[in-house]
C-alpha cells in the first residue's frame, strides 16, 4: 500500500468556490456537484470562527436533505434535526456550553501545559474558547436528535455494542452534514458540550422524553481557512487480519 497522500487534485476549482457568502440556490447546488468528495473530506475541519451573516434556509435545508442519505440501524430513520437560529435559545445553550466548558477546559489547559506540542492543542483551546464567547452570534444551529424505539430497549440490560448500534444512527448523517457544509462553503463544527446536561437541553428545546439531542453542528460563513488539519499517519492505525500485525 502506498504511503504517499495525493494532493487533492481539484484544488484551482475549489480556490473559486470556497468560502465566499451565497443566497443563491443554483450556487449552492453547483457548489455541491462540483466539489470532489475526498476533497471535501480532506478539507473539512471544525470551523469555530464563523461570521454572523445569514446562511440561506435553503443550504439548510440541502445540507439536511443529504445527511438524511446516510444509514441508520435497522433503517430506523429514528432523526430529528432542529434548526436553531432564535438569539434566545442560542444564549440559553452558550450558557450550558460555558459551564460544561469550565470543567472540560479547565482539564485542557492542564492537559496543554504538559504536551510537547502546546501549540496546536492551545489553538483548540482558543478556537473552543472563541465559540463560547460569540455562541449567539452564530448564525445557526442543527441540533442532531435520536428519537426512541431503535435499537435501546428502556429498562433491559443490553451488551455496550447496542450504545454502537444507538449513536451510531445519527453520526453518519452528521458527517454527511459536515461535508455538505464543507461543499457549500460553509464553517461547521461538531459540538456535544452544550448538552452535557440534558435535562436543561429538553427544557431549552422543548423535547419530549422520547426524542433525546445528540450532538449540534454549529454553521455559518467561515472567519479563516479551512484545513490544514493533525491526524494520525494510516500505518499507525491498520492492522491486518489480527490486532498489532501490520
Ligand atoms: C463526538 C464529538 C464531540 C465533540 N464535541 C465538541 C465540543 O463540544 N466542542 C468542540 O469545540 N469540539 C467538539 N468536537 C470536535 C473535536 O474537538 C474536533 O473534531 C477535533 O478536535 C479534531 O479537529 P478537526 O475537526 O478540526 O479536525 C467534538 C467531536 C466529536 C466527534
């Protein structure tokens, strides 16, 4: 197997394409065709820093459209997505992201003191740190929902696989999400830090006890670029036929 990452081989198409604000459907759509797939996957990172111009309902709605193309367990189709733009309810999550923040963050900036390499994990930090101060400035959000009945039985001891089998029917509409959003131009960022309490996230939202939030992707026009992005070379994480053989 080669071990030599190819360029992504689209890169003068997207640099017309990338970033720059649109209302325009058609845009939007030919956006999405011509945007390569592993280009988008190469390039997709978590934007933080967004703008606060509006995003169009209509790249909402494609964005959604397409993470409804992904699998979910028995094909339960068991998804919610809401989409947030309501200043009042966008404060009331930043609050809960805040104080989440305050035990998770705190560990991350312990955590950043010891690193050899303090420099990419204190740019997370800040990028994190930038969010939860601008929360309501961000134009929308799609918090990701499960609704009950697929795979988790209430009150049944089942084997930790089933939680595999429950999250595992949102995250890959997610990803879809995430790329779709990476075609059309847009910051993303994955998030679950707001719902750390999900008894405040029901009530914030409105949820009934059988729809439980999962996971918030946080859209609008990128600030910065987007890639590049740290992950782990392919050889350190294939193994063949048996765990540790290469
Ligand atoms: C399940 C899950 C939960 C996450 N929760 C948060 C979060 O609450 N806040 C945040 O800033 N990033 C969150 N992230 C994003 C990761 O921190 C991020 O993907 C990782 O640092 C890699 O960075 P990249 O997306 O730029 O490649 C989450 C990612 C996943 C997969």
């Amino acid at each position: 197997m080669s071990t030599d990452k190819l360029p992504p081989n689209n890169s003068n198409l997207q640099d017309t394409i990338d970033r720059s604000p649109t209302s325009d459907p058609v845009e939007i759509d030919r956006r999405l065709a011509l945007t390569g797939l592993s280009f988008a996957m190469d390039t997709q990172r978590s934007i933080r820093r967004v703008n606060p111009d509006p995003v169009p309902d209509y790249a909402i709605r494609r964005c959604i459209e397409l993470a409804l193309e992904a699998p979910t367990g028995s094909n339960g189709q068991n998804w919610h997505f809401i989409v947030v733009r309501d200043s009042v309810t966008k404060t009331k999550l930043g609050d809960q992201y805040r104080r989440a923040w305050k035990i998770y963050g705190s560990v991350g900036h312990k955590l950043a003191e010891r690193t050899p390499d303090q420099g990419q994990l204190k740019k997370i930090l800040a990028s994190v740190e930038w969010q939860i101060d601008n929360f309501n400035t961000i134009p929308v959000l799609i918090v990701c929902c499960l609704s009950a009945g697929h795979g988790r039985v209430p009150f049944i001891p089942l084997p930790p696989n089933a939680n595999s089998g429950h999250y595992g029917s949102i995250y890959p509409s997610i990803q879809n999400l995430l790329l779709a959003a990476r075609a059309i131009g847009l910051g993303a960022s994955l998030i679950t830090l707001p719902l750390w309490s999900e008894i405040f996230a029901r009530k914030i939202l409105g949820l009934p006890l059988t729809v439980e939030p999962c996971a918030i992707v946080a859209l609008g026009w990128p600030k910065g670029k987007y890639g590049p992005k740290a992950r782990k070379s392919v050889e350190t994480v294939i193994h063949t036929e048996r765990f540790g053989s290469s």
